[in-house]
C-alpha cells in the first residue's frame, strides 16, 4: 500500500523546521507550501488542500512560543484531514426486524458486486437475515457473477435471466424478499462509465421505484483526482447516504478518495481492502488518516 508516502512527503517538508535555526513567517509559508505540494500528489484536490493550509495557518497564530513547532503543524494536519473526512452525519443504521433496503450505485469495475458480497456477509455475519438482489441486465455475466458469489457465501439471491428491465427485477426482488422477512436486501445495480446519461436515468429509476433506506456508493479508492467528479455525479443524481472505498490494498494514495468524500458530506461506512469477501474493514477517519501519514 502507498497509502503513507503522503507522511513521508510531510515529514520532509517538516524537516526543514529541524534544519533551519532561525523560524519566522517566510519559513513557516515554504514549510506550508511543501504540504501543500505533497497533499495535491496524494490527489487530494486543490480546493481542499487550500482549505486545508488556510486553516492550519490560521492555527499557527501563535506558533513562535511553541516548543516543538514540527510536532504542532503534524498534529495539525491529522486535525484537519480528520475534519475533512469527518461529514458531520450519522451513517443510516440497519433496523432489526424490519426489511432494511440498501442499493449500491457505483462505476463499472468499482467493485460493486464484490462489495455487495461483502457487505452481505458482513452482516449475516453478525447474525442478520440478509439477501442480494441483481438488477444489473446491463454486463453480460452479472447474473451469473452475483449467483455464483451468493451461493458461495450462502445468501439467498434473487435474479432473473430473461426479464430486461432492471426496474421490474428490483421491484420484484424486493418484494419477494420483504415477505420472507428478510432484514438486509441489497440491490446490485450495474455499473457505468461517467458518460452514459442513460444508465444513470436507469439508476434513478430504480432508486424512486424501491424508495432504498440506504443508497451505498462504490468508489474505487485508486482513481485519484477523479473521484471527486464521479462522486459528485453520483451524489447528484441518487441521496447517496454513504460510501465505500474500494481497492485500498493496491496502489490508491487515498487523497481522491477523501476529498470525494468531502464533497458528498456522506460518511464512509467501510474500507475495501481485497478481493476476498472477508477483505472489508470498518471505517475509522482518525486511523485513516494516521495510516496515509505512515
Ligand atoms: P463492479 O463492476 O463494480 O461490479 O466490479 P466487480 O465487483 O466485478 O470488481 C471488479 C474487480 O475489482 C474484480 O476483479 C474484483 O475482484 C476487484 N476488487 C473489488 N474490490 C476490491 C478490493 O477492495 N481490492 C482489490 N484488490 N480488488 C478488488
């Protein structure tokens, strides 16, 4: 994971307070810009790297009386992207007893299908009814891709090969599901590529005809600076209640991911950390960021 070259890009611009002896507003301005430089190569985006700065220069007010003045501007940079990452919502909470709907919404080769698997066995895990619906009639093989993982996992799966319209499978999935007083029923929904207007009509239609308690949304973790414009799109047209980051264990710099998820102001609720269906890690922003300091 490269997750942490963002601490050792800010523990360089921070070595310049150890190596310069004598400390005034023109150090601490170039010592700024150096972080400023390693957050935008860690693809945060440039709005909130300004963001960030302004606030920790503001901070700094009284910076000459500190002892350890690198200590304090590192301390401020967790604060800050803590802050960034911190949405100031609660992630929706499943209902015990009651048919929980929760729909993920994502592009093609996100990870949605394996993340929905996760997420199913996540809670059957912990002892909830839980079922997975395809409504996905749009990639050849999704049908099968989704059956295949449900009987693996042991969940029960609703599917249907010959209906096209994903809206009607969605519909009927759910309500077959609800009679058997399923508690989680998870919608896969097909991917798409930022550019099919169609597909995201599809998406919308299936959102207003279910009404999900929770819309999830599927990021890849690894596609940097443009994670804020997917994630924008998305949250544009569904209520994305909450994210999941995918493909963490590879070669993501975490930085688009969280400013995508600034832009949402939806919380993330877990991490995707492999392909396996146990490979999900329950969401912590202040260990998160910790982990891209190093
Ligand atoms: P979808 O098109 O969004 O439904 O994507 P899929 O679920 O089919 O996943 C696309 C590829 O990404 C597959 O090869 C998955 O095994 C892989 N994948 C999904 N999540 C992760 C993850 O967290 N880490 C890694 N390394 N691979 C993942």
């Amino acid at each position: 994971m490269v997750l942490n070259d963002l601490g050792k890009k800010i523990n360089d611009a921070l070595s310049n307070l150890n190596k310069d002896y004598h400390f005034d507003k023109q150090l601490l301005n170039k010592v700024l810009k150096d972080i400023q430089l390693a957050l935008l190569q860690s693809d945060i985006n440039v709005k909130y790297v300004k963001q960030l700065s302004d606030n920790i220069l503001q901070k700094c007010n009284n910076i000459e009386e500190a002892v350890n003045k690198k200590k304090l501007i590192q301390q401020l940079v967790v604060q800050e992207l803590t802050k960034m990452l911190d949405p100031k919502k609660q992630p929706f909470s499943l209902k015990s007893g009651k048919p929980n709907v929760v729909m993920f919404v994502g592009l093609q080769g996100a990870g949605k299908t394996t993340t929905c698997a996760k997420y199913a066995n996540y809670w059957k895990k912990k002892g909830w009814r839980t079922c997975l619906i395809c409504a996905d009639t749009f990639r050849a093989g999704a049908f099968d891709q989704l059956q295949q993982i449900a009987t693996k996992i042991r969940i029960p799966f609703y599917g249907n090969r010959t209906e096209t319209d994903p809206v009607a499978i969605a519909i009927e999935g759910v309500k077959t599901f609800q009679k058997q007083n399923f508690e989680v029923i998870i919608i896969d929904t097909s991917g798409r590529h930022m550019q099919e207007s169609e597909l995201f009509d599809e998406m919308k239609q299936i959102y207003s005809a279910v009404c999900p308690n929770e819309c999830i949304f599927v990021m890849d973790g690894s596609n940097g600076q443009a994670c804020l414009n997917q994630a924008q799109a998305f949250k544009k047209a569904v209520d994305v209640g909450s994210v999941i980051i995918t493909k963490l264990d590879g070669h993501s710099k975490g930085g688009g991911a969280l400013s995508a998820v600034a832009a949402t102001e939806s919380p993330i609720i877990f991490l995707g950390t492999g392909e396996h269906f146990d490979d999900l890690e329950t969401f912590k922003a202040e260990s998160f960021v910790k982990r891209l300091l190093g």
